[in-house]
C-alpha cells in the first residue's frame, strides 16, 4: 500500500479507470460477437452501426489503437457484406 498521499490518490484513479475501461471493453466485445452471430444482413447492419459507434469511441478515448479499431471494423464489414450477397 502506499504511504504517500499523491500515490494513493493515484491509485484509487487507476482503480477507477481500469474497472470502467474493462466495462467498456466488454461492451465492445459483445457488441462485435453480436453482429458475427446475426443470422440476416439487415440484422447484421443495425448491429455493425452501433459496433462502428462504440469502437470509434473506443479509439477517440485511446481504450484501443486506432489501427485495430480500423481492422475489426473491416472484419465486420467483410462479414455482413458477405451475409448480404
């Protein structure tokens, strides 16, 4: 534990932080695995849009790198173009 004031302040941010990351995180998680297990392609397209709108926020907060944001993105435009056709 720490003795100095500023350090358990820190702590007590950091413990903040991690549990609302680790709650955002696993909303982005759910919401990917649910536009990959979307059985038809107008399903799969409301599911993408909010997918897209939760992942770029994710990106702006810095809770994931731009460059994996844009991949899973493509990931999931692949999947429901190939559920459209």
């Amino acid at each position: 534990m720490p003795q100095i004031k500023s350090a358990k302040k820190r702590m007590e941010l950091s413990r903040a932080a991690r549990t609302k990351n680790r709650a955002e995180r696993a909303k982005i998680r759910t919401a990917v695995r649910q536009v990959r297990e979307a059985d038809d392609a107008e399903q799969a397209e409301e599911l993408l849009r909010e997918a897209h709108a939760l992942l770029d926020r994710a990106s702006t907060r810095n809770l994931f790198h731009a460059n994996r944001v844009d991949r899973i993105k493509g990931q999931l435009q692949k999947h429901v173009n190939e559920l459209a056709s």
